[in-house]
C-alpha cells in the first residue's frame, strides 16, 4: 500500500492509510533494544519498570521472553525491592522516575535505559527552566496523564511544577494569574497536581511551559498563548514576556502523524479506524482529530472488530471501551487507517485482512504481482 498511493481497492471495499502511522524511530528503538536484551542476557533474571510502550502485543510478547513487569496492568507481583545486583532492569521508553532510577543505581544492577530521545530533551528543557529562578518561579507542564517529567523540576531547590490537563483547566490558572483568588480553592482544584510547597501567589509569577511529547499540537500551543497573555495581561507587554519561556516539546513523530491525520480526512473516508493501545495518549489524540471528520472508531487489537455488526471500541473520550452495533455502513465503503506510534504494522495489516474476510473477500491481490495474500 505505501507503494501504491497508500491505498488498497478492493470490491466494494477501499482502504486508505494515513501516511505516517504506526512506530516512531524511539518506540522502534526502545521494543529492539528490549528484545535485544532478552536475548543477551538469557540466564538473568529481567525486570521492566512499566509498559516499554503503549500496545498490548509488545508487552505481552515481552512476558513471553521472561521479562517481568514491576507495576502497571502487566506485573507479576514483583516490585524494587526484589531486584539485586545480579539482575536486569530495562527503563521503557517513556523513561523512569527520579527516585526509581536513583534506587535500581544504589542496588548496582544492570540498568537498560531504552528512553526515547524526544523524552529526554523535554527532561532538559524543564531542567533549564528550573534552573532560570531569579524569583519565584514554576513550570506548567500540560498532559494527558500525571508526566515523569516534573520530578526533573523538583530536585532543583525552590523550582516547583504545576500540571494541567487541557484548556479548561489553564483557564483556571490564567484567571488565578490575572485576578488572584482563594489559594484553598486552587490548591484542592490541582491537589494531585502540583509539587510540594507549590504557592499560586508565588510560584505563578514566573512560568516556563513544557508539552507532553504526545499531547494534540493544536491544543499545547493553544495553552501555551493562553498562560503568556495572562502573565502580559498581569505584569505589561514587556515583563510579562520576560517572565514567560516556552519551547514546543511535541515530538516529530507525534507531529507527523498529526497532520497525515489531517490529510487522511481529506479523502473523506465513511469510516476511519484507529488502531492502538487505549492508554495511548498519541493514539487518543488521533482518535480526537478523526473523530471531527468522520465516524471513528478506536481499537486495540483487529480482534475488537467482531463482525460487520458489532466492534468493541473506546469512544472518543470515553474511559472504557465499549461495544457498538451497526457501525459498518453499507454498500461501498472507503475506510481511512491510521495508528498510534507504539502499534506496529503488522496490527494494521492484520485489521485489513480481518475486515476483507467479514466483506467476504477470500483473497487479497498484491499490486504489480500474481501473489495474494489470504484473507
């Protein structure tokens, strides 16, 4: 399909695939690596601190190799307190927390960082707003899930960070910036979210903005704009400029993939399918962006498309999946294909071959070959 215009024709049945989709070069190289050292050190005992990535299959295949999983959906029971100097701990590419990191250090064993670089350099620009505090000052990080990243501001003394969830709820710092108000209120409003000793009449006077590298491009600049006229609307054009730094931490691919998103749409597909974990916050945020074009229906696994009649599936913004009858239209149908950055290709081939056998399509021709592929 990439050779072909991205695109499959089959009877009564047209698939087109967003062309940027599925692993990025950090997910890709975090899952090799992870692989890689399964089989380096088979006689070791290997441990992961959470998921490597986002996507059921790859963490599943990883407890096929024997690694074990310290927290999240997939451990085995297991937490740091069992490791020793004698086995391996692989850090997934969303990279570790300060105090687990500086934990598996002190217990000498051996360490697989498999971080993705993109994560890395919003460590670093957030380590370089806390440190540029010649007055009280915070980052405001914007995520769709409580960030790593924070803990990288607090072992900087007197840096402090403030997490918001999306547009609505900067509002609510803006207003607090312009015009004051109950410091009670505000502090229950982010109780979760905040660093400890995190004063709003102090700490909101001076702002440097971090993105999670997976959040909606459109929404992060969107609060970005907003958190800066709020400081120039408090202190004047000029020194609300100086007390305002912001650098666009989106990472590439997660951009990429935004705007083939946006060209898919223009194919104007009757459905679109998006494929990847549902804790993905890349993949939800594609979800969004296609869900203003066309019927959308998230999935993690080809299995989730049961039949023409029924798909199991996690709506768009909702927090579970959910089955859905009569989702497929009639007659000929195009369908638009795209995926988050932790789902490999072969799940998308998968879901193609999977929907061309519930359209009764024995077999699919390869273009420009007498080969086919069975359905």
């Amino acid at each position: 399909m990439r050779e072909h215009d991205y695109r499959l024709v089959l009877p009564h049945l047209t698939f087109v695939l967003a062309k940027e989709f599925g692993f990025c070069y950090g997910v890709d190289g975090a899952v090799q690596i992870a692989y890689e050292t399964c089989r380096r050190f088979p006689d070791k005992r290997k441990f992961i601190t959470t998921e490597i990535i986002h996507n059921p299959r790859v963490n599943l295949k990883l407890r096929e190799m024997g690694v074990e999983f310290l927290s999240g959906q997939y451990s085995t029971g297991k937490t740091l307190a069992d490791i020793s100097a004698e086995d391996v701990v692989i850090l997934p590419a969303f990279g570790a927390r300060l105090p687990e990191l500086e934990a598996l250090t002190e217990k000498g064993c051996i360490l697989v960082d498999t971080t993705c670089a993109s994560v890395m350099n919003v460590w670093k620009r957030v380590e370089q707003y806390a440190r540029e505090k010649p007055r009280p000052s915070s980052t405001a990080s914007t995520s769709t899930r409580r960030p790593r990243r924070p803990a990288r501001v607090v072992a900087y003394p007197g840096a402090h960070h403030l997490v918001v969830l999306d547009k609505a709820q900067t509002q609510i710092v803006c207003d607090y910036i312009r015009n004051g108000g109950d410091r009670r209120d505000f502090l229950a409003t982010f109780r979760h979210a905040h660093s400890p000793g995190f004063d709003p009449d102090l700490h909101l006077s001076r702002l440097g903005v971090a993105n999670q590298t997976t959040m909606l491009s459109s929404e992060s600049q969107a609060i970005a704009v907003m958190l800066q006229q709020a400081l120039v609307d408090r202190y004047g054009p000029a020194e609300g400029a100086a007390r305002f730094r912001n650098f666009d931490t989106i990472c590439s691919a997660t951009q990429e993939r935004q705007d083939a998103m946006l060209r898919l749409a223009e194919e104007k597909p009757d459905l679109i399918l998006v494929l990847g974990g549902y804790n993905s916050s890349n993949t939800n945020h594609l979800a969004e962006m296609a869900h203003q074009h066309a019927p959308t229906f998230h999935i993690c696994e080809p299995a989730c498309i049961r039949s023409r009649d029924e798909i199991h599936h996690k709506p768009v913004g909702g927090k579970e999946a959910v089955v859905s009858r009569d989702w497929f239209p009639q007659g000929p149908v195009k369908i638009g294909l795209t995926a988050g950055a932790s789902t490999p290709d072969r799940v998308v081939e998968d879901a193609i071959v999977r929907l061309a056998r519930l359209c009764g399509i024995e077999a699919i021709p390869l273009p420009d070959s007498d080969a086919s592929i069975s359905a």
